[in-house]
C-alpha cells in the first residue's frame, strides 16, 4: 500500500466519495488509483487546485478550470471506454 501524506488522503478520501456520489467506481487496481491521486495531489501543492495528473496544465486559470478532478470529460470517457484518461475512475 502506498503511504499517502495529508493532501493525498484528502483527494484520497474526495474521490472515493465523489464517486459514490456519482455512481462510478474507484479503480481496483490500487497501484493505479495510488499513481493517480499522487500526481493530483503534486498538481495542488504546486498550483492549488487539483488538477489532472494525466492533462496538461495551460497556467490559464479559465481553461484549466476544465481539469480539475473529476474533470469535464470523465462522464464522457466513462460511458465510451469505462474509465476516465487516468483510470483513476472506472464505471
Ligand atoms: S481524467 Fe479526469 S476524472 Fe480522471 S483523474 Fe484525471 S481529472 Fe480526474
């Protein structure tokens, strides 16, 4: 298991609930869903939102808006390929 620090475990803690509330799962495939929440939580130590880790960062805040997890695409990408870019979220 991977040691989370204090961010971590919030956007740990955010997503799993966030996708109970939406009807989507975390990946089973702890690695994954480890590699995942790490580079979100990288994204909000160093820019303060946390922003995809697998999307790229433009440092305009209005675009960027657009990734910040769960991102605009995920619904879109959970019913065509069942599992958001990152994999972070599956159906
Ligand atoms: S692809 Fe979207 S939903 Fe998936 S981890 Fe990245 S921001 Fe979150």
């Amino acid at each position: 298991m991977a040691q989370f620090d204090d961010i971590e475990t919030q956007i740990y803690e955010f997503a799993k609930q966030n996708a109970e509330k939406t009807g989507c799962k975390l990946n089973p495939d702890y690695d994954i869903v480890a590699m995942a929440i790490k580079g979100i939580a990288n994204n909000k130590k160093k820019y303060g939102e946390q922003y995809c880790s697998c999307r790229e960062i433009t440092r305009n805040k209005e675009t960027d808006r657009k990734i910040i997890c769960p991102c605009v695409y995920r619904s879109r990408e959970l019913e065509q390929r069942g599992a958001c870019k990152c994999a972070l979220f599956v159906r």
